[in-house]
C-alpha cells in the first residue's frame, strides 16, 4: 500500500514523452513518485481525490532575489531612485530579522501560487550582496526550512573594486560602519555552502553569484577582476556548485567566457541582446539562461529564447523577484512569455505552450543541475507535485490542457501543493505557514527599516500617477520610431 495517492482529472507530466494523462493517478511513497497511470488507483493510506484537478510538477523559479518582498513598490515606479532604496536598506539597515520576515512572505506568496523550488540571490544583485556574515543567509534558510518548500540561495561577493562601505547593527541596535572586504564575502558564502547546502533534503541549497563585468571593466582594472574571477570560479570548482550571474547584455556573457566563468554549471540571468560572440559563449560551453520576461531588462532589451531554444541552449523561466512590478505568479510569467516573443516576431505561433512550460519546470530544473530529481512527474523523482483546480469558469471547457494552463490559469487557481511527499497547502489552506502571522510581521518589519532609513516618503505615490507619459512618447516620434 502506498503512502499517498492522488487521483485527478488530468496528469500533465513533462516526462520525457511529454505526456498527458486522462482520468489519471500518483503514488507516494516517502518523498519518492513511486508509480502513476490512468484509471482505477491503487491503495493508499492517504488518498486526495481532486476528480476537476490538473496535476503538475511543482513550478521552478530560476531567478529572484531575497529582501525585495519587504521594499516591494517603493520609490514609486521610478528604477534608480528604487535601485538605491534596496542599497541603502541592504548594505546598511537590515539585520536578519528583515531577511527572515522576507524569506517567510516570500514563501507564503510561493506556496499559495503552486512555486516548490525557487532561486534568491542574497540581496539586490550583484552589487549589494549580503555577505558580510553568515547570520542574513542562515535567516532565509529558516525561514525555507519552516516553509517546506525548496530555495536555492545565491551568494557571494560584491563587484570591484574593494572595500565595500557596510553597516551592522550592534546589540543596542545602532548602527555600526565598517569596510567590507572580499575575503570576508568569499569566506561567509563558503560557510553558508558548506552548511546550508542540502536541497534535497533539508530543502536550503546555497550556491555561488559574482558580479557581470564587461569588456571596459577589464579595460580598466583588468588584472584586478581577474585574480577575484579567479577566487570565485576556484571556490566553485571544489564546492561543486551552481554558479549563478545577474544581468547579463550586450557581450557580457563572451566577456565571462575569457574570465572562465562559463560551463554547464553556470545560469546567466537576463541575457538581452546579445552579440554573436554571446551566443557562441552558451553554445561552446553549455552555460544556461535564466530568462525574466516581466523584468525591467526585458523591457529595456530583448532576452532571444526562441532563437536560443532552437540551437539547443537550456532555457528557464524566473520572475526576478517580487519586486518593484512583479510577483511569484510563475503563470503569468508564462503568460508574458508567450506574449512577449510573438509580439517580436509578430507571429502567434512562436513560443508553443508547451515550450513555455518547459521554462518553468524541466527546463529550470535542468539549469539548476536538479532535472534527475526535479521538474517532471515521473517514477523516482520527487514527489513535488502541485493541483490546479480546473472546475472555474476561466478554465472551461475542460480541454487542451497546456492551453489552459499557461493562457489562463494563475496563482489562485492552485489548491494543493506537495514537497517531498507532504502536503503543504490543500484547498488552499497552507499546513505549516500563518499567513496572518507572516503578513503582519512583514509589515511591521518592513515599516520599520523605512523608518530607520529616513526614506517612508519614498512609499507615497507621487501626484503625477495620474499622468501620462507624454515626454516619453513625443521623444519616441521624434526619434523616428513608429507607434503601432
């Protein structure tokens, strides 16, 4: 007798065959998938019956950041004043109560909108990393391991040059500078890997990010960046981690390919227009692309996904956190994703559903270096499997499934979720999680750390929301450019 089956409408399993299963079921037996197929189930000594759902494994996000949940619309709209918000209140303010609230409403947000394992770098990216002490990571790792759910934390050192203005809070709570230098970032990560890192069974993987540099950062300081290149990529090699970077464009990933930054252990993040000698860099060393459609940067460039799909480079999908415009909703990243490649290529045609997908659950597991156990539903692999309650009127009729699924479902529309064989949310009722709890601790956490930055009117809205862009598009004429 298995420990839990679960029998559902249809079973849509992104195995190897890419099947779809009709009036199917799953067995459980520990964390394992143990068997699953179509028609009347076996015993169990749990059984969901959930006769109007859609299985799914559960979805993959390959790309956030932690603490932006708590600094989430601040700076209203406006990218640099919000860039130096997240600098100001990560390199200075937040002591690890803020990345432990953080990490807990991220998670909430996550386990009610069907995501089971996702990526956080340990800051507001590469440049404010917070790795002056293992004490912000063990915090988010708390957090995960509380939640049930799966992250993957990303850390290590800030970008040259070298040291870095930080503070901490003492045990009276006053704020205390220092210079941060990089042996002490390099030192706290590889603690954090060597104690965190069990994502498959303590649920808290830890693994490397450096900094993008470009061809004028080595102009500049060429030797510099590459003996810290250098300790980074050593570091990598005996941990055997994942290596992760932020924000790649323009001839930044041909630039990391000099550095020795790229393998098939690298996920690059962003990837907007990229130069031949970029493509050339993914093809020749297997380095993957985490691609971020609802981001600032694919609005200000353009990620080729389609085109890199199709010679062969892994593809995920990341919402790139929740904030200053996103969230977790991994559906409608998907959405956006579809929506984003057809209106370039203005054929509908392009980025199938299925294809979309993919980026969310095989494809990111492949990325992540996870897809033996993760990203499918199929025998052996872990048994971490969400429900979408197909039974809504946004969903019906009830047929081509990978249709429904990516066009109209969202994050409410989840009803179960299961990590490693346990149930975490059924009808929408988290197990292990206060919602209320976590939301009003998030809000005082968060209203806190604006107050002790002198920024709370950077959380107003400004009188000319109201307004509309009419500099914007006038410059945009006048540029030649065709409005369409």
């Amino acid at each position: 007798m298995h420990d839990l089956v679960i029998q559902c409408e249809t079973i849509i399993t992104v195995d190897s065959e890419r099947r779809i299963l009709e009036n199917g079921w799953i067995a459980i037996d520990k964390d394992r998938i143990s068997a699953l197929g179509q028609g009347p189930a076996p015993a169990g000594r749990k059984r969901l019956a959930r006769p109007h759902m859609i299985a799914l494994p559960g979805l993959i996000d390959a790309h956030a950041h932690a603490g932006h949940g708590l600094v989430r619309a601040a700076g209203d709209g406006n990218g640099d004043v919000w860039f130096d918000i997240c600098e100001t209140i990560y390199a200075r303010q937040a002591p690890p109560e803020f990345w432990y609230a953080e990490a807990r409403l991220s998670q909430l947000e996550r386990v009610l909108s069907g995501v089971t394992t996702a990526v956080s770098l340990l800051g507001g990216g590469a440049d404010v990393m917070r790795t002056d002490s293992p004490d912000a990571g063990e915090a988010h790792c708390r957090a995960t391991r509380e939640s049930g759910l799966r992250t993957l934390l990303a850390v290590g050192p800030s970008r040259y040059p070298f040291p870095k203005s930080y503070a901490r809070r003492d045990k009276q709570g006053r704020l205390q500078n220092f210079d941060l230098a990089f042996e002490t970032q390099l030192e706290v990560s590889e603690d954090l890997v060597r104690k965190q890192n069990d994502i498959l069974k303590r649920r808290t993987g830890v693994c490397l990010v450096a900094p993008v540099y470009t061809k004028e950062h080595l102009n500049s300081h060429g030797p510099a960046i590459r003996t810290l290149c250098d300790r980074v990529s050593e570091l990598r090699e005996t941990l055997e981690v994942i290596f992760m970077q932020d924000g790649h464009r323009a001839g930044s990933i041909a630039t990391a390919k000099t550095l020795g930054q790229l393998g098939p252990w690298a996920a690059l993040a962003h990837c907007v227009d990229l130069t031949p000698d970029d493509i050339t860099a993914l093809q020749t060393t297997g380095a993957s692309v985490i691609h971020n459609p609802s981001a600032i940067m694919s609005i200000l460039g353009r990620c080729p996904v389609p085109e890199l799909l199709d010679i062969g480079v892994t593809v995920a999908l990341g919402s790139d956190a929740a904030a200053p415009d996103r969230g977790y909703d991994m559906f409608r990243h998907m959405a956006q994703c579809m929506h984003y490649h057809r209106r370039h290529f203005r054929e509908p045609a392009v980025m199938t559903e299925g294809k979309t997908l993919e980026l969310a659950t095989i494809g990111a597991a492949r990325a992540l270096g996870l897809d033996q156990d993760l990203g499918s539903l199929e025998v052996g692999k872990k048994a971490d499997i969400i429900l979408v309650d197909g039974f809504k009127p946004h969903l019906y009729p009830p047929v081509m499934h990978l249709n429904r699924i990516t066009h109209f479902a969202g994050a409410a529309d989840v009803d179960t979720v299961i990590v490693d064989g346990a149930i975490l949310m059924e009808q929408r009722r988290p197990e292990y999680v206060s919602g209320p709890d976590i939301l009003e601790h998030a809000a005082a956490v968060s209203s806190w750390i604006f107050e002790e930055a002198g920024i709370t009117d950077s959380r107003n809205e400004k009188p000319d929301i109201w307004n509309t862009t009419r500099e914007v598009t006038a410059g945009f004429r006048a540029a030649g450019s065709e409005i369409d």
